[in-house]
C-alpha cells in the first residue's frame, strides 16, 4: 500500500470521531504486515482520563484481532476537522507504538491536500524505553 493511500484512510477515519469537548478530530490507519489495515478514531470522555487517541484505538483492534507485526501509520487531525498543520501522535501512543514495533517503524502525518511528513519511531520517541531494558 503506498502512504498516500494509508494517509487517505486516516483521513476518512477522523469522520468517525468522538470529540464534542475539544473539537479536535484524529484519525489514523495502521497498516499490519499482513496487509490488513485497521482504522481508528479520537474517542474523548467528559472525564478526560478515560479518552482514547485515534492511533491507539486502531493498534487495540488490531492487536484484539491478533495481528503482531506492523508496517506503518497514517494519522490525520485538526480541530473542526480541518487539516490546518500536522498532528503526530502523543506520549502515550509513542509508547504503545514502541511496545508493538520495531524503532523503524514509519510514522505519516498529514499536512492535508495530499501531503504528509514521514517519520520513524526512533525518530519521535529518542532513548525510548521498552521491553528489551526489562531483559
């Protein structure tokens, strides 16, 4: 699948989105190494804490339909769903991301009208830590 593709499908997922409080709508795309690709959104809760980002939503159902090895992510955000500057993924996704995948793992963020940036998981979670420090 070729990133614009990935980058496309995280843009249709932020119409699922859940954002009345922020008004911030994300979506994103994880493209498994089994070719499948899971989609998710932003689901945010008037308690704050029990929100969820649009990019873990997608590594949990992948990760419940059994998928272990992943490929890439597209993710697509802005408020008012409007893609006005990139969105990459927060803390704790990087984390989750770091729990499933390898530091080059490829990271697409939109910029909107077909564009996007590239990165990899070494590259937004430096000196990360992750199940091989507990070894």
């Amino acid at each position: 699948m070729q990133p614009i593709e990935l980058v496309r499908l995280a843009e249709e997922a932020r119409d699922a989105a859940y954002a009345p409080y922020s008004g911030f709508y994300v979506g994103a795309a994880l493209l498994c190494a089994s070719g499948k690709v899971y989609t998710g959104c932003n689901i945010e809760n008037a308690a704050l804490s029990p929100t969820n980002c649009a990019e873990r939503t997608a590594f949990f159902k992948a990760v419940s339909e059994g998928e272990r090895g992943f490929v890439a992510i597209a993710i697509a955000g802005g408020r008012d769903k409007e893609i006005k500057e990139p969105c990459p993924p927060c803390g704790v996704c990087r984390q989750v991301m770091a729990e499933f995948c390898d530091l080059d793992f490829l990271i697409y963020v939109s910029r909107g009208q077909g564009r996007y940036d590239t990165y990899t998981l070494s590259q937004l979670l430096p000196e990360s830590f992750g199940k091989n420090k507990l070894k």
